[in-house]
C-alpha cells in the first residue's frame, strides 16, 4: 500500500508518501504559508513524489486531513485529494486534522491539541494519549473555553492554537508540534486500517460557518 497524504488544514502545506507495508515515509514537504496553500500544493505533491522516484499511477491510497481548520484553506487539500481520486480511481481516507497533530506529538499522557482558528478562537479537542481522542473536536474562544472546562487548561498543550494564547494554555509546549505534519497523517490512517477501522470520509470538518457572508441588504437583480 502507498499512500499520498495531504492536509491544509492548518497553515502548513504538508504532503507526505508513505509505504505502509514498509511503515516507512518515502518522502515528505512542509511549507508554512497560511495564504497561499492553493499555490503551494501541487507543486509539494510533484516535488515529494520525484524525491521518492515514484509517479502519482504508483500510488494506492489517498489520505487526507479534514479538518477542523478554516473554510479556504481546508477545502484545498480536499478538493485535490477528491481530484486525484476521481482521475485514478483510488480509495480517499479521511482523518481528523487534530488527530494528526496528537499522533506526531506522540505523548503517553492526558494532553490538548489546539490549532489557531482565527477570529481570536480555537479548534481543540482532548486526548488521553497520542493515539486516543476523549469526546468530539469542538471551536471556542480560549477564555470560554478555560471557563467551560478549567480542567483542561493545565495539561500539556500541542498546537499552534495553544501557543498563541499561552494566556489560558499554560501547558502549551514549543517542543510539541504546532501544525499538521501528512507524515504523522499517513502513519496513523496506516495504522488504524491494519486495525480494521473505517476511516472518515474526505468531506470537511467546518464546525462553523464560512467567513465570507451575503451582505445584509443585498438584492438579487433579475432580467426583465
């Protein structure tokens, strides 16, 4: 099984070919850029494919991150990976975007992975280690989130969500990762195949809704 692996749920652009047979990464790029992921993307994907000396036909499996992570920047690695899906006709794996970054922080231990929602708010979700989500990923404004569940805010902290408001998360540690890594990704989505787990499906994780609005006193004009 190869696996292509892809996520911009975060602002990093990360792509990763993994041999899970071998349970080995082939080859991988990162690049943190949070504008320009519709840019960035393809040319990872070329560039993390010819370092493996492999073509895109070689490939098995598609893995993508879904999310939670903002509107524009998600729906990229989505709608490449269904692209390439389509083309190829090969299976897609979903997997939780903060699922991705508790297995690459690779703790023991209860801990939090928060990402940077933007407008001043989180995507969180808990663990009970690495491999082990508690409950469902949520969105919140981090001193709202430090009243709902204060018990939460003193546990080891991944994520670039928990780094920014150190404030509140005052386990956040810079050893941790702060975005996605597809390596982690693809390792995981391997592991929980051999296992016999159904993946998610390659459909987004907004859990709110998109920041572009219909203005408030917009008329539609129709033809006479």
């Amino acid at each position: 099984m190869l696996m292509l692996a892809l996520d911009t749920a975060t602002p990093a652009v990360t792509v990763a070919l993994h041999d899970a047979d071998g349970d080995r990464t082939l080859a991988a790029g990162h690049q943190v850029d949070a504008r320009r992921h519709g840019e960035l993307l393809l040319p990872s994907v070329d560039r993390v494919l010819s370092e493996a000396g492999r073509k895109l036909t070689d490939v098995t499996d598609l893995v993508v991150g879904v999310g939670p992570g903002p509107y524009t920047g998600l729906r990229v690695g989505l709608a490449t990976a269904e692209a390439f899906a389509a083309a190829l006709g090969l299976p897609v794996h979903g997997v939780c975007t903060l699922d991705g970054i508790a297995y690459a922080a690779g703790l023991d231990e209860p801990f939090l992975v928060a990402t940077d929602a933007r407008r001043r708010e989180v995507y969180w979700a808990r663990y009970a280690d690495a491999r082990t989500r508690v409950g469902e990923p949520a969105v919140d404004r981090p001193a709202k989130l430090a009243e709902a569940h204060p018990e939460v805010t003193g546990l080891p902290a991944a994520g670039a969500g928990a780094l920014l408001y150190r404030d509140v998360f005052h386990g956040a540690r810079e050893d941790l990762p702060a975005d996605q890594s597809a390596a982690a990704l693809a390792r995981l989505a391997a592991e929980r195949l051999a296992r016999g787990e159904e993946l998610l499906p390659p459909r987004p994780l907004y859990l709110r809704r998109p920041d572009a609005k219909v203005p408030a006193n917009y008329k539609v004009v129709t033809p006479r």
